[in-house]
C-alpha cells in the first residue's frame, strides 16, 4: 500500500480568508447597490400588496368565434402584453367561456395596463384624403389640408431607414369654410374612388375643385359624416368610423401635440398583421427624438412600396397615410418618395411612453376577439397579509427548531451554520430586492414559502459537511486533515443534492404559470445561492476555525469530541517488514 503523499493540498485549505472576503464584499456590494436604487424593499404580488383586478368579456363582432382555442390565443397575447410593460406576476386566465380574469398587483401602472390589455389593435394603414383641426383649434387652423395648426408640431415622417423627409408645405389649400368643406369631402371621395386610388387619392383631383356630379348616396352620408366630426369632443371620436371594414372609406379622428383632427381616410393599403417587428428607438444622430421602427414581411413590404410610391405623386395632405390603430390615427406621416426594403421609421414628437406602447401593441399582434371591459375592482392585501404573517410565523417556528437541533447536536458547530443561514438569508433578501424593479420579479405566498423550505435545504448541505467531518474523527484523525478529506466526498453530495433540486424547480418554472412560478423560482433562486455559500463561506470558515484550539483539541463543547464521537485511536505510520520465507525441507 503506498504511503500517504506528505505536505498539504492547495484546495480551499490554503487562503481561506480569501473566499471569505470575496463573499463579504458581494454582500457590501449587493446591498449598497440596493440601497442606491431606492428598491430596499421586495416587490410584493397582487395577493400580499393588493392591485387591480379587471374582468373582459369577449365579444364576436370581429368575424371571429367564441371559441376555447381564440380564448387561450387572446390569454397569451394579454400575458405578453402585461409583460412587455413590466408588470410580472400579473395573471392573466379565463372564467367561463367568456370572460378573462385580469389581476395586476400594485405599484404598477395599471391605467396603462388597462389601456392596452384588452384593445384588439387592429392597425391599418390607410391613405388621407382630407384633413382638418376641430373644436376650438379649428378657428387658428390654416386649412383643412394642414396637418398641423400654427401652434402644433408637423405631422411625423415616415421614412426608410437612415433618412427622413421634411415636412412639404402647401399654400394654395382652401379655407376651413362651410362651403369649401363639402366639395373638398366629395372630390376626395370621387378621386378615392378612382381606379388608382385604391391605396391613395390621385394628385389631380384637389380638394378645392369644384364637384362635377351630384354625390351618391354612401358619398353624402359620410360628407355629412365628416362634416359634422367634432374629434375635440369624446363621445364623437370614440365612435368615429366605428364597424368600417378594410376597404371602406372612413373617418377618424388623431391627435396632434394636444389639437384633436378630423380625417378622411381611404381603404385599408396595408394590414397591421403584415408587420413583422416594430420597436421604439431614440435617435441619438438626429433631433427627431423617439422613434418607431417597423419590418414588415414580404407580402407587407411590397404593399408599402406601393402605397408610400403613390402617395408621393400627391400634394398636402393627399401624400399622408395614417395609421389607423382601432379605430383612432395615431400617427399621419406624410411620404416624399417611395419606401422599399421592407423596413420603415416613425418620426414625430413622440414621447417615449408613447413610441413604446405603439410598439408594444405592433410587437404582440391583435387579438383575434375583442373585448369589453365589464368591471375593474381594487383587490385588498387584507387576507393575504393574514396569510403572509402566517406563513411568516411557520418560518421563524420552523427556523428557531432548526436552530435549537443545532445547537443540541452540533454545539460550537451550530455557530457556523447559524452565521451561513444568516449570510444565505442576506444574500436571499438583496437579490429578492433588486429583481423587483430589475426582472419584474414580486414576492408571493408560494414564493414565501420556497424561502420557508429553503431554509431546510440549507441546512442540509452544512449538516452533510459536519457528519463528513465527524465521520473522518472517528477514523482517528486529527481536525485540521479531517476538515480537508471531508470536503471532497461533501462537496460531490451537496452538488447532487441541489442539482436535483434546482432541476425539479426549473421544471416546475417551465411548465406552470402564474403564482406557483413564485415558488419554483424562490426555490431554485436558494438553491443556487447555498452552493455559493458553502462553497465561499462555510468550508473556508471551519478551515479557520480548525486552526482554532477550542475546536482543535476537540473540547466536549465543540461537537467535535473524538471522546464522545467514538474515534479510534490515532493513525500512526509503521514500516511493513518484507515477509519471511519458509524453507521446506
């Protein structure tokens, strides 16, 4: 048998003070990081800090059925949306065959969430054929071919990628009058009606010609139509253009830097499903501010090409397309050349929560049913707060059995897991903290208690150390070796232990939604922080503490008594003499 190699392992056992710091100041560093960001305090979910509570009823007027496959469709679409906001642990599910449950916790921006959760967006892009401010700015409007007033800010652009156009100006559009109004509405109508203005009126037929025939019937209705829109006034605008189809011509109504405008608007040229992708941008080159950016597909992309191609043969406001989302023009940029390539930018003064929430809305598709908003109800935190003290309670009863075992079992050893239980819930607490406002993350019931449980599993990585540990004294040896020679066959248990662990609640994280997510998420969040805290902080701890007499000359308070442990007597190294031949005879 070969004799053991002398000198002493370069594991853990040397610079041990090493691992100790590092973990310390991760600690410093996490904490100071969670105080800065004002976030000292985990973000709780709807069922500890309460929220809003909205409920969607379904309605079939949009061709398509009340089915269960539409209903999970339009549930993922809200999911997406709601986390596209940042409002994680929102639940999202249905209640019967027709109504959506949606729960929002609190401290988020529900009014936004509101806005956008049930709205089918169903965009189109559609070519104007008459423009005009109303209400009290229709006085200070130039004309109704303007797409601004003296005191709004130009119409947005749209443009290819790098470029942008500039805003054209017309100074031969007519007056605002009553008169002028209705003949500027059927020219409109008649060039729309045109066989090349499908997408786009023709640029020959200005709004100030004089009408060459009676208008029909359809002609006069929406004339009347357009000329009794008052968009500066709620109830008007919400219904304006309400159960037009695609290719019908329409009304609407946009706002532009606080002015409400009337539109005409042309068929549908481009569906808001041909759009691939579109996301906000702020443009750092140039002062255009934010921005949103769009890629259509390939059926998309040449529908563009053609309608931005016509449009820019057209004069003020003729050479606008409006993008029609529900119903409402949230945006009219006009076109000064064709956009091919697939790809177009969004100009205009918009904020960033708005060039955020059209791409929010664009990103995540429509919904195929819309709904009505039924009722919107502020939940309490009442009964979960009687639960989270429960729940609070069970722990600390649990935590100081914990703490009472150790003691009685391991004395001076329960010093050592008692100061790793206290780093790994310091380190549990920050990182819960700072993943609020970080991921989104909110503390809840079933979150609570996958800290509770993970109390026991830290645990059980410090105790299958220490019976390592106990197990290398009774063999003989002294603390210092016995330390060292039982971190290897502890280390391979404890990373088992939590590998299996931390898989099952990976598993749980996929395949489950809403408030059990918290749980697998706490669980597998504290499983991966006790390997770091046994791996830098407890193993270098007892290889200090070996250095220490009170545990080194195995004091019966240590709990690491050779006496009472049964250790053998010390290992010594003895020479083996060869063996003696015998000799027959």
């Amino acid at each position: 048998m070969a004799a053991p190699k002398r000198g002493r392992s370069a594991s853990a056992q040397s610079k041990p003070g090493r691992a100790l710091a590092l973990i310390l100041i991760a600690i410093v560093a996490l904490t100071g990081g969670m105080f800065l960001s004002g976030h000292t305090t985990p973000r709780l979910g709807i069922d500890l800090a309460g929220g809003t509570s909205i409920t969607l009823e379904a309605k079939a007027d949009q061709g398509s059925a009340i089915n269960k496959a539409n209903m999970d469709t339009a549930v993922e679409i809200m999911n997406r949306r709601v986390n596209g906001l940042g409002v994680s642990e929102a639940e999202v599910q249905t209640q019967g065959d027709r109504n959506i449950i949606v729960n929002i916790p609190k401290g988020t921006n529900s009014k936004e969430a509101r806005d956008q959760v049930g709205t089918t967006a169903k965009l189109y892009f559609r070519p104007v054929l008459a423009q005009e401010a109303t209400g009290s700015a229709a006085a200070t409007s130039p004309s109704p071919s303007a797409s601004g007033s003296s005191t709004a800010s130009p119409s947005p652009s749209a443009s290819k990628s790098g470029s942008t156009g500039e805003k054209a100006t017309s100074s031969s559009s007519p007056s605002a009058s009553a008169t002028s109004q209705g003949r500027a509405v059927t020219d409109a109508l008649k060039a729309d009606s045109t066989p090349s203005a499908s997408a786009s009126a023709s640029s020959s037929a200005s709004p100030s010609a004089p009408a060459s025939t009676a208008p029909s019937a359809a002609e006069a209705k929406l004339q009347a139509q357009y000329t009794a829109l008052d968009c500066s006034k709620k109830a008007q605008r919400t219904t304006a253009g309400e159960g037009a189809k695609p290719g019908d011509t329409t009304v609407g109504c946009g706002e532009i830097s606080g002015v409400w405008y009337k539109y005409l608007l042309g068929p549908a040229a481009v569906d808001g499903t041909e759009v691939k992708k579109a996301k906000a941008v702020f443009d750092t080159q140039t002062a255009a501010g934010w921005q949103v950016t769009m890629e259509f597909n390939g059926k998309g992309a040449k529908k563009f090409a053609d309608i931005t191609g016509q449009l820019a043969k057209n004069t003020q406001p003729q050479n606008e397309f409006g993008i029609v989302l529900d119903g409402e023009v949230v945006s009219s940029p006009y076109v000064s050349s064709s956009i091919t390539g697939g790809s177009a930018q969004i100009s205009g003064s918009f904020t960033q929560s708005e060039a955020q929430n059209l791409a929010n809305m664009l990103s995540y598709g429509a919904l195929p049913l819309s709904f009505q908003e039924q009722s919107v109800t502020t939940v309490t935190a009442a009964l979960g707060g009687d639960q989270l003290h429960a729940g609070l309670l069970a722990g600390a009863i649990g935590l100081l059995l914990v703490v009472i075992y150790l003691v009685a079992y391991y004395r001076g050893l329960s010093l050592v897991a008692m100061a790793s239980l206290l780093v790994s819930g310091i380190l549990t607490y920050v990182l819960m903290a700072l993943l609020g406002p970080a991921i989104g993350f909110a503390l809840n019931l079933p979150a609570v208690c996958g800290a509770i449980v993970a109390i026991g599993i830290t645990a059980d990585s410090f105790i299958v150390y220490f019976e390592r540990i106990r197990d290398e004294i009774r063999e003989g040896r002294s603390l210092r070796p016995a330390v060292e020679r039982a971190w290897p066959r502890a280390r391979r248990t404890i990373l088992v232990s939590d590998f299996v662990s931390f898989l099952a609640a990976a598993v749980l994280f996929i395949v489950t939604v809403g408030k059990v997510q918290g749980f697998a998420f706490t669980l597998g969040l504290t499983t991966v922080l006790d390997v770091v805290v046994v791996f830098f902080f407890t193993k270098p701890l007892m290889t200090l503490l070996a250095r220490r007499k009170f545990f080194a000359s195995g004091s019966k308070w240590s709990g690491l008594d050779p006496k009472s442990l049964g250790a053998k007597p010390p290992l010594r190294r003895t020479r083996r003499s060869a063996p003696v031949e015998t000799k027959e005879a």
